[in-house]
C-alpha cells in the first residue's frame, strides 16, 4: 500500500514536469528537488519510469553544469537494480571516479526470456545467466541475503538442526531480492560459508510473479508454480514450528 501510494502520487504531482523540455523551463532547485522525489520513489518501486526521469534530470543538471556526484551515485544505483548495465557502465565510464561497486561483464544471453536469476563467477569479473523453472513440480525458494542479520540467524540455525535438512536440498533456491548493489562480494563470501544455501541474485522481480514479499527472510512453498505456504521472518525464537509445518506440506505435494 505504501509503495502503491508513493507511485500513485508520483505520477500524479511530478511525472507531468519530467519532460526534457519542460524541465529545460525550471530553476536548479526545482530540478534538484525533482532529482530527489524521482530517486525516492525508485527506492520503494522498480519501474523504468523512475530510471528515466532520473536521467533525464541528471541530462539537464549535467548541461548546467549542477549535476553532483551524489546524484550520479543514486542514478547509478537505480540503473543498477533495473539491471540497465548498458548504460550504468557508461555512467561509470563517464564518472570513473564515483564511489560505487565496478561492475562485472554482463552476458549475452542475460535479457533472454530464460534468464529469471544470476550468479556470480569467481572473482566476481563476470555474471552467469542461470533459469529456473519452478512453473512445474515443488520448490523451496528462500529469499534471504548476506547483509541481513535475520537471514544470518536463520540459515545458522537451519544448519544446526538435522530435521531441517532438506531445506538445503536441489529443489531449495536460496534468491536474493533485486537491489541497486550487487554485493558480490559479500555473497561470494557467503556461498563459501554456506555452500549449501547458495545464494543467486534475481533478475527482475517480474521474472518471479508469485512472490509477494521481498524482504528477507522468505520462505515460499511452490507447487506448479504458485505459493501452496508461506513463512516470513526470523525473530529472535526463530521460525521452526512454522518452517516445519511448511516443509510438511512441501513433501505431500510431491
């Protein structure tokens, strides 16, 4: 609801003023202030209406010479979560000397109707398109992240406990959400501690339509491509009984 609110009234106060030529009309600081609701709201929502405003913004404040660094940060950052790496690189290219992760080679095959995740090859110098089907029999998709205390505490627990073994099995997919860092090298480091969790790094949420939430840690239960049960956070007593419950399930709809 509030990501629904953020882009309904984005759309409705601000999009109308983004055009180049009417942006060409304004003063710096209504750019600026422009620069920063469009950022804001490309925060809460992934949708390319956000990236393009951005740059067309950015294209105005660069032609003035008032562009700053910290506007091409967050620029680079959305283009990043949209996984815009053509012209992210460019930027970057453009800006060498901004204060954000290089980015690896992209391959070819990365925009093809296939690909609906990632992973990184080792020392991170290129991406591995990788696709998942889960449209067709019963998957675990864990949606969990190394920089997130709870998932930590729940994939510690998870290994400790025996009963909780087939949470690491082939049909498990341990999917990080779609973010403006790739922090590959946190997950690198992650998958080395836990090579039973690998973690791979979505797409698009759009490749993932039966996932409703995002925040991590999700567990979701999937037969035949829908969500049959679901499991969401891990407080400070864990999720267990409920996480059991859910595998239980799991296993009948084999």
């Amino acid at each position: 609801k509030r990501d629904a609110l953020i882009s309904d009234q984005y759309r409705w106060l601000l999009h109308r003023f983004m055009e180049p030529r009417t942006l060409k009309k304004l003063s710096s600081d209504d750019l600026r202030f422009l620069f920063k609701a469009a950022s804001m709201a490309a925060f809460y929502t992934v949708d390319k209406i956000y990236a393009n405003d951005l740059r067309h913004v950015a294209a105005e404040l660069e032609m003035r010479n008032a562009a700053t660094n910290e506007q091409r940060v967050k620029l680079f950052h959305v283009l990043v979560q949209l996984r815009d790496f053509v012209v992210a690189k460019a930027l970057l290219e453009k800006h060498p000397e901004l204060e954000v992760e290089a980015l690896p080679r992209i391959p070819p095959d990365f925009g093809s109707a296939q690909t609906v995740a990632f992973d990184a090859t080792d020392g991170a110098d290129e991406l591995k398109s990788l696709a998942f089907d889960v449209s067709k029999g019963v998957h675990l998709v864990v949606i969990s992240h190394p920089l997130c205390s709870f998932s930590r505490n729940a994939v510690a627990a998870l290994e400790a406990d025996p009963e909780f073994a087939s949470v690491f099995s082939q049909r498990t997919i341990w999917l990080a959400p779609v973010d403006g860092r790739l922090h590959l090298k946190e997950i690198r480091e992650w998958n080395i501690q836990h090579p039973q969790a690998h973690i791979v790094q979505a797409r698009h949420e759009s490749d993932w339509p039966m996932l409703n939430e995002w925040a991590t840690p999700q567990f979701y239960a999937i037969r035949d491509g829908a969500v049959i049960a679901h499991v969401t956070g891990w407080p400070k007593e864990g999720r267990k009984v409920e996480l059991a419950e859910l595998l239980k399930r799991l296993s009948t709809a084999d």
